[in-house]
C-alpha cells in the first residue's frame, strides 16, 4: 500500500461500510413482507454483482455453492430479524459472529485458539446476553422483539460460518486452484432468491416506494458496497479493513433513528457497545503483536 493509495483506499472501506450500515433502515421503509424484501433484494444484488465485479463470473465451484449456503442464510435472517426486531439489534447481534468464527476455526479450518481470545469470547458472549435481559415491548417497527433477536443471533451464527467459509475459499483446493471470494456473495445471493422465492409469491399491492427501496437496497447496499470493499481490500490490510467496517454498526441503529423514529433500548446499547468495543480492542491488539 503506498502513501499515495492508503487514504483513498481506507476512503472506500469506509464507504462501504456506511451503505451496507443503511440495510435495516431501508428493509423497514418497505411494506413487503419480510421474504419478499430478501428474495427481491438477493435477485437485484445478484444481477449488479455480475456486472459490477468480473472476478464473481469467474471460477465457480463447488466451495463458492457451500461459502454460498451460509451467505445465503446470513442475507435471509438479516431481513427477517430486521422486521421483527429493531434495526439496532440486529447488527447488534449479528456483530457477534466472531464469537462463533474462534469457537469453530479450530474444528473447520485447524486454527488454533489463542488464550489471549478467552477473555474477548467472554466479553462478547457477556454483551450478547444483554439482548436477552430487558426485550422492549412489540411496536409497529418492531412487532416480535424476542423472536428477532433470536433470529438476529442466529444471522451472527451464519455470518461466522461465512467469514469462515470465505477464508476457506480463498485457499487453494488440491490443484492449486483458489476461486475469487466474490464467487461465494454472488452464489449466496442466487441461493437467497430461489430458496425465498416461493415464500415470496405472490406479490401484490407493492407501492413505488416498496420497489425504491428494493431498488436501493440492491444495487446499493449489497451490490455497490462490495464493489466499494473489493476495490478497497486490494490497499488496505485486513486488520485495518476489520476496524473501520465497524463503521456499519455504529451507523446503523442512527439511520433507523433518523428516517424512522426507532431507537433501541438501553440493554440493546449497552451489548452493542460491548461487542463493538471487545472488537476493537481485540483487532487493534491483534494488529500490535503482528507489528511488533
């Protein structure tokens, strides 16, 4: 990374954190249902990822289908906690996949644990259970608080087995053949359609404002923020890129608050900013002991 690419490269990163940051909020402008906000949006952003970034055509395989199966199921929950639960809670909650990635590594990808992750998966299971102690009443953007949260916990599960997944990807199969990451977000996206697609049907008395909103959210939450992060990765180190993607949490829950009037409860704050912090702390401490 040169000098003269680390800001706009970090610029990107950052960027993309801040459109996918927009997801709850625009899921909740719409009054579609839940699987049919995540099928419209998978196909849209399936289409955009195909003509947006050539290396998701390229090198389909058998890994991208399984990466895909966890994406997929990340997508899908993502929009049905965001109906159920507040905006806030979700990413919340979905923020705790690291929680998952340390317990499984070792079992799916030999990866030892550090002692050093003990303390931080305590924290982080700490914060998670914070959702669960004071659940807000149901209200109009958040019908069924108890149920999203569960289903938001299970989006961090998903998300963990993706991440794990897009690790797996980028190694080299006995060929010595490794296929882009993006091959597993486009199959994920292609699985989320078709696997919501019957759920989805029929659809009718959708409004403008319903097809605005999936427009958006395809071609710009999902399709433009992996064009952004694509192109931002290729100069800014993983580590760093981790960091400032906490961008999209901390942002999240503000552009429910400011298109909707949703704010999260105080338990929900107070995990949030614990599993945000441990995060940070641990990837600026990871970050230290490999400069040093």
């Amino acid at each position: 990374m040169t000098e003269r690419s680390a800001p706009r490269a970090r610029a990107l990163v950052i960027a993309a954190a801040a459109t996918f940051s927009t997801g709850g909020a625009a899921i909740k402008a719409t009054t579609l249902s839940a699987w049919q906000v995540a099928c419209l949006r998978s196909a849209v952003a399936a289409v955009v990822l195909l003509l947006l970034l050539p290396a998701a055509r390229r090198g389909m395989s058998r890994r991208s289908l399984i990466v895909g199966v966890a994406y997929g199921a990340t997508m899908v929950s993502f929009v049905l906690a965001n109906k159920l639960t507040t905006a806030a809670n979700t990413i919340f909650l979905q923020s705790t996949a690291p929680l998952y990635v340390l317990l499984a590594s070792p079992w799916l990808l030999q990866e030892r644990m550090q002692r050093r992750d003990v303390p931080y998966l305590l924290v982080l299971a700490f914060g998670l259970s914070l959702f669960f102690v004071g659940v807000r009443p149901p209200d109009r953007l958040a019908p069924n608080p108890l149920l999203g949260n569960i289903v938001a916990a299970g989006a961090g599960v998903a998300w963990a087995f993706t991440v794990l997944g897009l690790r797996w990807l980028s190694r080299p199969d006995a060929r010595g053949y490794a296929p882009d990451n993006m091959t597993g977000v486009l199959a994920g996206n292609v699985i989320a359609f078709v696997v919501t697609l019957p759920f989805a049907l029929p659809i009718a008395h959708a409004t403008p404002t319903d097809f605005a909103a999936i427009g958006y959210l395809g071609v710009v939450q999902i399709g433009m923020s992996y064009w952004l992060l694509s192109r931002g990765l290729r100069d800014v180190p993983a580590l760093e890129a981790s960091l400032l993607l906490l961008v999209e949490p901390v942002l999240n829950p503000i552009w429910a608050f400011v298109w909707h009037g949703e704010t999260p409860g105080g338990w929900a704050i107070a995990g949030g900013a614990i599993i945000l912090g441990a995060t940070a702390v641990r990837t600026r401490w990871v970050r230290s002991e490999a400069a040093g």
